[in-house]
C-alpha cells in the first residue's frame, strides 16, 4: 500500500484528501503544520507528499526545501490557493513535481498523483549516455564527468527524455506528454523552469551546454 502525506493546516481540506484517498487504496497520513509534517515524513517514509503553502510557522516552501535535502527523489504534490503564474513558477523552480491550485476536484488531483507515482515505479536499470554525461535508471543520479548530480523526480524524467532521444529536436507538447502525460493547462513556464534548472545543474562547473533551445520548434540534446 503507497504511503501518501497531507501537510495543510485547513482540516477540511485534510479531511476530504484522507477520506478520498484512503477509499483509492493508499495508506494517509495528515499534519497540520509543516513542523509535524517534517516529523512525519521522516518517520514515515510516505511515497509522495501533497504539500500547502500558507501555513503558519514553516510555510510550505521551506517544508519542500527541507524534503528535498532529504530526499531528491521524493514526489512532491503544491496544493494551494497561491494561483498565480509567479507563484507556480517558485514552487516549481523550488522543486515540486506538479502544482495545483484550490478550489481543486479530487479525480483530477488523483489523476496527477498517480501519474506522479507511476514515474517512480521501478524500472530495471540502465545507464544512458551523451558526450559526457550519464543517467542510471536505477540510482536516478545523473554524472557529469566525475562529478555527482543530484535530480528531483520531474528532473529525472525530462532529462531521461532527452537521454533517450540525442540529437532529435524534441517539440514542447512531446516532452509535456511523456513526462506529465496531461495537460497543464496551457502553462508554457513549467517545462522552461525544469530546462533551466537541468542546464544550471549540468553546467555547474563550467561544462559546455548539452540542452539546446530550437527556436519555435523545442529542445534539441547536443553537444557544440
């Protein structure tokens, strides 16, 4: 049974998740603080975490920056009434999975969690190579040289595409598809904020650019 973890301070909003998801099958927890959740998180190893922003004491993005430390890989789930594209933007650049906004509807929140789960499912491990940089499907670390890169889930996954697809332009819409596989609604700053963040990751040490960007047509996986 997949652990799930629900940090938001309002308990209508707990209660409906707890009672929504349990009847899916998954074993819920709740904290109503982001210093509770952070106890639960390590104490309870949850398979994702559907995180608040606004809530008192540790807001939801210092929850989410002490999640990370701990854990690159752990799913993570913004639910929050913070809509605006600034605000979607941060969580992402601060690294969430996926971000939705309340008023939410609980299929479709349930769609996108489990998309998010179905991404950490295990897969038999490989190690995928470009010039030079690697991927281990196994680890889910990244290796530029010698030299460590640590990924979130959402950075592996679009990385991994462009490790399986070298030298091919990728167009937006086929990366959106194969790494979320819905629609986000139109918001074209999503995929921009997790190519930055993989060029920033993969060029901290001076590299040469791997990630290209294809004027009006997507991104292109080369080296200069």
């Amino acid at each position: 049974m997949q652990r799930i973890l629900v940090i938001d301070d309002d308990p209508a909003v707990t209660s409906v998740l707890k009672r929504g998801l349990s009847y899916e099958g998954f074993a819920v927890s709740t904290a109503n603080s982001g210093t509770e959740g952070l106890t639960l998180a390590r104490d309870q190893s949850p398979d994702l975490v559907i995180l608040d922003i606004m809530m008192p004491g540790i807001d939801g993005l210092e929850v989410l920056q002490r999640l990370r430390a701990a854990d690159p890989q752990l799913p993570v789930m913004m639910l929050t009434a913070k809509d605006a594209t600034a605000d979607q933007v941060q969580g992402l650049e601060r690294g969430a999975d996926d971000y939705v906004t309340k008023p939410f509807t609980f299929e479709v929140l349930l769609a996108r969690l489990r998309a998010l789960l179905r991404r950490r499912d295990v897969e038999r491990p490989e190690v995928l190579r470009f010039a030079d940089l690697s991927l281990n499907t196994g680890t889910r670390r990244a290796q530029r040289g010698p030299r460590e890169i640590d990924l979130t889930t959402t950075e592996y996954d679009v990385l991994r595409q462009f490790l399986e697809h070298p030298r091919r332009v990728l167009p937006k819409d086929f990366l959106m598809d194969r790494v979320w596989g819905y629609d986000f609604g139109g918001n074209s700053n999503v995929l921009e904020v997790y190519v930055k963040q993989l060029r920033q990751k993969l060029e901290a040490a001076g590299e040469p650019r791997l990630i290209h960007t294809v004027r009006g047509a997507g991104y292109l996986l080369r080296e200069d």
